[in-house]
C-alpha cells in the first residue's frame, strides 16, 4: 500500500472524498496515513468476496485517522473511506 501511494496509484471514490471533506482532512492526511500507519483489520466483504484493510495512521498534524480500502487488480489502490478518531 505504501509504494501504491507513493508512486500516486491510488484513487477515492466520491464517497472517500465527502467523509475526508466532513473530518476536515486532506489528500496529504491520508496519504501520511497509509505511509505512517499498520493495518489493524482485514475484512472480507461477504457480497463481492474482497479483502478492505483498516489502515490506523496519522494526519500530517498527528491526529489519529484510519483509512478504509482495497487493492485493485493492476495494482491500484481504492480508499474507500477515511474518518478521524
């Protein structure tokens, strides 16, 4: 996940783009949060069968922050969603 966002292969969805807009988050929080931080879930979605990870990191300013998301085939990265703790 780290090299995904590192060489920019990465995307959000609208939905990733309103939750990080309503915790007053930037694009650079979430990245410093994929670069900082573990994954602390994996959760399989019961419907499609794919793996999300919980990615619990920091904001550029230290504030806890998880972020949701997933591996595409082709190597992309989907951050689904993104909230402040």
């Amino acid at each position: 996940m780290r090299e995904l966002v590192r060489s920019s292969r990465y995307v959000m969805p609208l939905h990733g783009h309103v939750e990080m807009e309503s915790d007053r988050l930037t694009l650079f929080d979430v990245e410093h949060c994929f670069l900082t931080g573990e994954i602390v879930e994996r959760q399989r979605d019961a419907r499609t069968g794919e793996w999300k990870y919980l990615v619990e990191g920091e904001t550029g300013s230290g504030r806890p922050v998880v972020a949701v998301s997933k591996v595409e085939p082709g190597e992309k990265l989907v951050v689904i969603t993104v909230y402040r703790l």
